[in-house]
C-alpha cells in the first residue's frame, strides 16, 4: 500500500511514518500543508492519505474536500488533535472514510487503516460526544 502523509508537523510526520511502516505499507511521499498535500496525491498517486485537520494555508477539511474530487476512490483518514464530534461528522459527511485523534494514532491506525482500505469507515471512540439537547 503506497501511502500519503499531509502534517504541518515533521515530528508527527515521523510517527505516522513509523506506523504506517510497521504495517507494511509504504510512504511515498509527505507534505506539510493541504497545497502540497494535494499536489503530491497528483504526482505520487497514493492508494491512502493520512491527512492533519487543521494547518496553515488550507486546512484538512478543504484539502480532503478537493482531494476527493480528483481522486474519489482513495481513502482519507483525517488525524486530528481535535476531539470536538462536529470536525469527524463534517469529515464523514464530505466522504473521508476515517477520524483518529492524533494522541490515539499509535493505537487507533492499525485498526483504521486496514477496516478503511477494505471499504469501511472508522471515528475515534474516544471523540467526544455530541451534547444531548434538553427540552426547554
């Protein structure tokens, strides 16, 4: 499997590399920002993209966005220090196939990666909930 790392931050970059590699996959390239992200997936064309929410320029969301309309059949898992439920509802919603919180990736990747390159989808279960609405 021939993998894409988009993060504004190399150390992250580092530890996801090192995941995706002890899952036998390959990193065929990595980007710090959604621009770069988008025009690696255009020159490299990764089977799966590991993608940051929120970094300078445009954000993951936007980068997924634009990344499913070039590329429709390559899975996108969104990594996000955001455990807020609204960011993995957009995201699901615009078609990424997975949301894991980035103090959870260690964990919550190998699951992730195999269940979304077999067609599935995958949160985090540790996203928090949304509140519930009481009657007034």
């Amino acid at each position: 499997m021939r993998v894409l790392i988009v993060d504004d931050d190399e150390a992250i970059r580092d530890g996801l590399r090192h995941i995706v590699e002890n899952l036998g996959a390959e990193v065929i390239a990595e980007a710090d920002d959604g621009r770069s992200g988008i025009e690696s997936a255009k020159e490299y064309e990764p089977e799966l993209i590991l993608l940051d929410v929120s970094m300078p320029g445009m954000n993951g969301i936007t980068a997924a966005r634009q990344l499913l309309e070039i590329m429709p059949k390559v899975p996108i898992v969104l990594v996000s220090q955001h455990s807020n439920r609204v960011y993995a509802e957009e995201a699901m919603q615009i078609g990424v196939k997975a949301f894991v919180l980035k103090r959870s990736a260690v964990t919550e990747l190998p699951a992730a990666i195999p269940a979304v390159m077999q067609g599935s989808t995958f949160i985090s279960p540790t996203i928090v909930p949304r509140p519930e609405r009481r009657p007034a």
